[in-house]
C-alpha cells in the first residue's frame, strides 16, 4: 500500500512538470489555429516536430533507462553518468553536425525549400535535449524530483511565453491590429517572412536556458570513452534505442506518410495534401491529454520498479499499478471522446473537420500506456530484445495498413491503424509477459471496463449525438456514474479489494 501512494504521489508530482506545463504549451495550439488561420502554413512546423520524434530516440539511444540499470546505486551512479553522458555527447554533436552541413539537400528532400534555419535550430535543439535528458534521469534517480518539476515547468514557461510575445503581441503590432505606436519595437522582434518559424525558435531558446539551469547536475563529469568500460552500457541500451525507435515510428508513421499517400483533392474543402496534413497534426494534439498523464506516469513508475528489482512482491505491485494506471486513462477517454463538442473550439475553425477522429486517437494512446507499462518485465528481466521484437511487429503493420487505408479513408484511415497496431504490441507484451516474468494481471475486470468505455464512446461519441448545453450535462453525467460504478465495484463490492496487492505465485516467476 504504502508503495502504490508513493507511485501515485510521484506520479502528481511529475505530473505537474508534464501535465499541467504542457496543457498550458498544448494551449498554444489555440494561439497557432487562430494566427495562422491557412493550414498549409503550419505543414512544415509539423512535419518537422514529426521528424524529430525519432530522432530523439537515436540521440538518446535508450540511456535514460540505461542509466538506472547502472546509475541507481550511489557508488556506480558517477561512473555510469560519466560514461552515458560522453556517449551521448559524441553521439549528438555528430548527428547535429551532419545535420546542419547538409541542411539544405534535407530540407528540400522534406518538400519545404528555404527552410533550412528550422533544419539547423532543430539540430540544435536535439543536441541540447538529449544533454538535458540525461541530467534529468539523473534528478530522478536521486529522487530530485521537487528540482525537476521546477526546471521542467521553467522550460515550459519561457517557450510558452516566447510564443505569445511574437506571434499574439509582436505579430498583431507588425500587422496594425494593436498600439501602432509600438512598431518599431515589434518589427525588431518579428519578421513577417518568418511567421510559423518562430515557433521552433522559441523552443530554441527554451532548450538553452533549460542547459543552463540543469549546470549543477554536469558538475564532476569528466569524459569516458572507454570500450570497456561503456561497452556492456550500449549492449543493454541498444535494443531499447532499436525498440524506442521502432515505437517512435510506429507512432509518428502516419504523419511521416500522410502527405504522400493522401490522394489531391481527396478532402473538397481544403484539397491540398498539406492542407489536410497540417489539419490532421492538429488536430492530433487532442490526444495529449492520454500521453501526458502516460508521461508522468513512466517517469515515477521506473525508478520504483528498478529500485524493487529482484523484490518477491514486485510482480504483484505492477500488476495492481496497472489496473489503476488504466482505469486513469479510461476516464481521461470518457472525459475528452464525450466533451468534444466544447473542446474542438479551442482550436482554429478551419482546423476543426478531423476532431471525429480524437477518441479513436485517444484509445490508441490508452494501448500505447498500458503496453508501456506491462512492458516492464523485459527491462527488469534484462531480456529488452522482445521490446525490439514487439515495436518493429507494430511499426511494420503500422506501414503496411497505413499504405493501405490513408489513400482509401484518410484521417480515419491512419487513426484505425494507430489503433490496431498498438493493440497488437500490447497483446504480445502480455502473452509472452506472462510465460517468462508472471504478473497477476486483472485482466477479467479490466477488460469490462475498457468494454463498457467503448460503448458509452461509441454510442454517445457518435451515434446519438445531444448536442448544446444539454449534451454537456448528459455525457459528464454518464462519465461520471460510470466511473462511480468502478469505484463501488473495487472499493464496496470487493471490500477494498481494489488496493489490495495480488497473491504472486513465486514459483512460477522463478
């Protein structure tokens, strides 16, 4: 019991440096919809942040779990910084290297010639991060986490401020909506050619500030390239690298591949495939609010089950951890699938004809938590190879169906095959989870409740439709008598079974 307060302590914690910071950042959706009312103009912002996606999990090259493989113990936790830190340090400054030489044959490859300073600040940027990440895995293995918070919330801060002074204040200035007598001083910050540019470069500088608040945590790194030393570090890192990748694709494929699937004119109303991309990326970003609370969770949970390794009990704390980690995202689900109608107006109006897609988004992401989290086994078990196996499964039937269905179905098209192949991941994961490390898995209950979600998503998500004030109170009040009914259940019926840890059979998991 006590353990499973301490994960959901953390997890509020964390999640005040990622949900709340980054709902505030996903707010700025509003800002961009609106101030950029043409699609096409976000297209190369979005194709961009797709891109860097992956790349992410090549610069970090899966060392953030690494490091609390080899880091969580005081004694090796310098050695194990020093070396992660040189790898990824060599690694980045290589990559952004070649990146920034050959901006110019990459940005036009992308289909947005003259872009080539977005290519060069993205460079950059992934330098920057993939420093910062390692010396915030290490806040986190020190359980630093009130540090982390702020850093985090600070970064969030200046990005999301940087935002609304160019593009609300300098942009409107610049463009004679507000206090023409402040020109001069907009016009140096806001140059109209660059527009949607400014939205990376504010990122840009977020990245800077956050390096130099994270200072303290490099103090005593000295470089270490030894092989031997850093060699058994990368052997257990690179199938995480081979599986986040995988993943990261898997995740981001059908916005990799909607641009050039998407047949002309497929959509009448904005028949541009860039046009519907930038609408579909958009639109996209509703679904962050499953990925936050996903986030927050991963960053409290794998400390926890690192530092109880080995633990007899261990098995038993995942599996009650997962049951309530999951009925979380059912009612983050119910919440946002059932309030659509209210919520696709924080987006620009011409942005808002893909929202029909958001609850199939959102279970999708839902799959991607929980396989996130019963993955556990293969990282604890040093057995990360069936990660790999797993997330290239998923990315390969991520590719194949979205050539199959974007050109036939479009948004839904790559929404349904988001959807399958998470599932399937998740399948796996369980099956072969349970033949090499057991966990006690609820699956009986768990699987009702998620069915129940989709019957009240499906039904009143799409076929009977109340619209107005009226819809409001009807769909929160079912919302909420469902997820009572889950509480009575867990807590009256079961008689405070639903905290109770499960019986492990340690034979089994021997």
């Amino acid at each position: 019991m006590g353990l499973l307060k301490k994960l959901a302590g953390d997890t509020m914690l964390y999640g005040m440096s990622t949900i709340v910071p980054r709902l505030l950042n996903w707010l700025l959706v509003t800002v961009h919809t609106r101030a950029f009312t043409e699609p096409e103009m976000l297209a190369d912002n979005s194709q961009l942040y797709t891109y860097v996606v992956t790349l992410n999990v090549i610069y970090t090259f899966g060392m953030e779990t690494a490091f609390f493989r080899y880091g969580s113990k005081k004694e090796n936790q310098q050695q194990a910084f020093n070396q992660i830190l040189s790898f990824v340090l060599v690694l980045g400054a290589v990559l952004s290297g070649v990146f920034i030489v050959f901006a110019t044959p990459i940005i036009e490859a992308i289909g947005f010639p003259g872009k080539e300073r977005l290519v060069m600040w993205l460079a950059i940027i992934l330098f920057i991060d993939t420093l910062c990440a390692i010396a915030f895995v290490k806040l986190r293995a020190n359980n630093q986490a009130k540090k982390f918070v702020l850093i985090k919330i600070l970064n969030i801060s200046i990005n999301i401020g940087l935002n609304l002074f160019l593009i609300i204040l300098c942009k409107n200035v610049v463009e004679g909506k507000l206090l023409p007598e402040w020109m001069p001083f907009a016009s140096f910050f806001y140059k109209a050619n660059i527009g949607p540019d400014y939205i990376i470069w504010a990122n840009y500088v977020a990245s800077m500030v956050t390096l130099l608040l994270l200072w303290k945590e490099f103090v005593g790194f000295k470089i270490d390239l030894t092989w031997e030393k850093t060699k058994p570090i990368v052997q257990y890192a690179f199938p995480l690298m081979l599986m986040g990748l995988a993943g990261a694709i898997n995740l981001t494929a059908d916005r990799l591949m909607f641009r050039s699937l998407l047949p002309e004119g497929f959509y009448p109303d904005f028949p541009k495939p860039d046009q519907a991309f930038s609408i579909y990326a958009q639109v996209y970003k509703l679904s962050i609010f499953m990925t936050l609370v996903v986030q927050a969770y991963r960053y409290a949970a794998d400390p926890l089950f690192f530092a109880k390794m080995g633990d007899k009990n261990s098995p038993g704390l995942i599996a009650l951890s997962t049951k309530w980690f999951t009925i979380a995202c059912i009612a983050i689900w119910l919440g946002v699938s059932l309030n659509l109608g209210w919520i696709q107006n924080l987006i620009g109006v011409n942005y808002r004809s893909a929202v029909y897609i958001v609850p199939v988004l959102l279970l999708a992401n839902l799959f991607v938590g929980i396989f996130g989290n019963i993955s556990i086994w293969y990282k604890l078990s040093d057995k990360t190879q069936f990660g790999t196996y797993f997330t290239v499964a998923g990315m390969i039937i991520t590719v194949i169906l979205n050539f199959l269905l974007i050109p036939v179905l479009g948004y839904l098209g790559s929404s349904i095959t988001f959807v399958i192949s998470t599932f399937g991941m998740l399948w796996a994961s369980y099956y072969f989870g349970q033949k090499y490390f057991l966990v006690p898995y609820d699956l009986g209950h768990l699987s009702v409740y998620l069915l129940g979600a989709l019957v009240l998503v499906a039904l009143f998500g799409y076929v009977v439709k109340v619209e107005g004030i009226g819809g409001i109170l009807l769909n929160n009040i079912l919302i909420f008598s469902y997820l009572f009914g889950i509480y009575y259940f867990e807590f009256r019926y079961r008689k405070d079974g639903g905290l109770k840890m499960p019986a492990v059979n340690h034979t089994e998991n021997a």
